[in-house]
C-alpha cells in the first residue's frame, strides 16, 4: 500500500509540473593545512555537486596534526605531506590509507613545483653563498625533523657534498620563514609557495633552486582516506576522487591561459585571502599526477623516503608500505 501511495504521489506531482524531491547530498569532511589546493577549484566547479557530495573544509596547524585527524574519523579525507610522523603512525597501526597522489615534483613543469631552496639575497649578492655547496655553516630553516622538507633540504646539501652536521637546523612553520629571513635570523630555507614568492618580490630573498631540479618525481602530499570510507562506504571514495580527478583535469587545462589563471587564483583567493589578490596569478599551483597514483618505489618515492628516515634513526619500526597504499579507489575510478 505504501509503495502505491509513493508511485501515485510521484505521478501527481509530475503532472502538476513539479518535479520530486531531489536526493539529499552526502557530507564528505575535508581535512589540510591551510593552503589552497585542486579540492577547492573541484568545490568552485561545481564536479562534487555533480557526484551529490557536500565538502566541509576544515583547516589544521601542521601536516602531523591531520593523519591522526583521519585516523579519528574527526574527518574523512585529507590531504596532507609525507614525513616521519605519518610513517610512524602506520608503523603504530593508524587505519588510514594513502590513495591518490596530492602533489608531485614534476621537471618538466615548474609551474607545478611550488618548493625552493631560498636564500638571503646580500648572500648572493655578495657572493657568500653560489651554490648549495656554500650552505655549509650557515642557518636553514625548515619545518620540522623527519618531514618532507627537512628530507629535501638533507638531500640537496647531500648532492652538493654538504654534510647535514655542517649546517645549523632551526625549525618554524612556513609564513614564519618569510619574517625570520627578512630580520636576518636564518640565511637559507625549503619555502613554499606563496611563501617563497613573497620573500622573492620583497626584495630580501633569491631562489638556489626548485625542488624539480634536484629531486624530480619527489611524492611529496598525498590523498588519505579514512576508516569511515575505506571501511565503511568505498562507493563514498570513489565518488570523492572522480571529483578530485575531475577538478584537477580542469585546472591542469585552465592553467594554460591568462584567462583560466586568473579564475583559479579567484577561486584561491576566495578560500584563503590573499593581503595582494594578484599574488595568486604569479605562483605555482601544482596539480597532482594525470593519473593520481601514488609514486611509492620510484625515485623519491616513499620507499625511499621511509629508508632516509630510518637512516636517521626516525622510525619506530618498519611501515607495511604495500598495505598503507591502496590503488582499488583508482581502479575502480578508471573503470
């Protein structure tokens, strides 16, 4: 009887012109650092909306505070760097699975690269410092020990045959880096975009080199997934990365004109506000990898990563790599 009055009510609302009640959206919680990213041109476009999911953003201090974040079910996808603290909650059991690439260095696009070695200018200028094999005794700011820029600042100094005892560490987040180099209290640092840009049209700052030039296919952030879609809705997942991958397409295309530019700088102002809005036109803005996937034994990949880290002593133990990466989102996405 239910089912009659349902097909009937249906019947008459179509013939009274009005259509029925569309689905309700499903609540997708979205976890970051604060910066902008591929998530927020795919939000702006409209592509999550196409596959009825509703994103909540929500802002972390630090790449460490957002696995545990996922883990919790506090959210349910995040994207978020590589480093020892990530690989270290795998080593403790964390229920979080790596499955979609969120940034990689890529040569052959630097505007894809947002990650530079940047030095004080006057030690340029004055010739102190020509290349990275000058670094040695001088002060490098990086994030934090074990994370991904303190392993890309390690690897530079290595390849220009600096031992990293001979250079002085001083960690602090990224926008402080900006202020500590213009006051003269750090001579070099591993800077993002916008960060690094800043600093560049400031005046005080020049960039040694991009993170593409020495360390390219480095799998820097990732795209994790929770328990409560790896175990409890996969379809919820799948749906996620068609939008993501949907998102990123288009920016990747947009990013070839003036025009396309300017709209995913809007976009980016929009979601984290700029005191210079034009800033966003002139910086990188990475897109992830065409195909998504997760660089895990290539070169920089997170094989290698997870032996760096364990070179220096930062590991608790030995992360299932082949169990923490799960592809079937992807696979089941390209199907």
């Amino acid at each position: 009887m239910r089912k009659i009055i349902t097909v009937a009510a249906m019947a008459l609302g179509l013939a009274s012109g009005f259509a029925p009640m569309a689905q309700a959206q499903d609540v997708v919680k979205f976890g970051s650092t604060r910066v902008p990213a591929p998530v927020n041109v795919a939000m702006a476009k409209g592509f999550f909306e196409e596959e009825e999911l509703v994103v909540e953003q929500q802002f972390f201090k630090s790449g460490a505070e957002v696995a545990p974040a996922v883990a919790s079910r506090m959210v349910d996808v995040a994207i978020t760097t590589s480093g020892a603290a990530l690989f270290n909650a795998f080593v403790k059991g964390m229920d979080v699975k790596l499955v979609a690439d969120g940034l990689t260095l890529k040569p052959e696009d630097p505007e894809n690269d947002p990650t530079a070695i940047m030095v004080r200018k006057e030690l340029i200028d004055t010739g102190a410092v020509k290349s990275g094999a000058d670094l040695a005794g001088q002060r490098v700011a990086i994030t934090a020990p074990g994370q991904i820029i303190d392993m890309i600042a390690r690897e530079y100094l290595r390849q220009n045959g600096v031992n990293a005892e001979d250079v002085t560490f001083v960690s602090m987040p990224p926008p402080d880096m900006v202020a500590a180099m213009k006051g003269g209290s750090i001579d070099a640092a591993i800077m993002l975009d916008p960060f690094s840009s800043i600093a560049a049209k400031q005046g005080f700052a020049d960039k040694l080199a991009a993170g593409s030039d020495f360390m390219p296919g480095l799998q820097q952030a990732f795209v994790l997934f929770g328990p409560s879609i790896t175990e409890g809705n996969p379809e919820l997942g799948e749906r996620f990365l068609r939008a993501y991958a949907k998102g990123s397409d288009w920016m990747r295309e947009a990013l070839k004109t003036p025009e396309g530019r300017a709209e995913v700088a809007a976009i980016y102002q929009a979601v984290i506000p700029a005191q210079d809005p034009k800033m966003y036109e002139t910086i990188a803005m990475p897109t992830p990898v065409e195909d998504l996937k997760v660089n895990v034994d290539g070169d920089f990949g997170i094989q290698w990563q997870v032996d760096q880290l364990a070179a220096q002593g930062l590991l608790l133990g030995d992360p299932d790599i082949s169990s923490a990466v799960d592809n079937s989102f992807l696979d089941a996405i390209a199907e």
